[in-house]
C-alpha cells in the first residue's frame, strides 16, 4: 500500500469477510490490523484480491 486510497481499499474488502468486527489499514506500516474471528485463508483472499500480497 502507498497511500490513503490503498488503505480504504484493503478495509472495505477486508469489511466484507465474515468475522471482521474492525478494521484499520496503515500505508506506511505496510499492514492491517483486524478484530474478530474471520477465516484466515478468507483475509489472504480478499487481500490479493484488490491486487496486493497478504500473508496472516
């Protein structure tokens, strides 16, 4: 991720998993931190989805 935009894109896919209760992106950490109990394979999904790399 390297900007605001980036950051709203991993939310609002990361949001739509079953099991978010929360999310928040960070650009310059390069990461997103995630409350709830969502399928781990689920986030990695969603996350390569909107054209970046993920791992959990």
């Amino acid at each position: 991720m390297s900007c605001e935009h980036c950051e709203q894109t991993v939310e609002e896919a990361l949001q739509g998993i079953s099991g978010v209760s929360d999310v928040r992106a960070d650009h310059e950490a390069e990461n997103a931190t995630i409350e709830g109990d969502p399928d781990s394979d689920a986030i990695v999904r969603a996350v390569e989805d909107t054209g970046y790399e993920a791992s959990v």
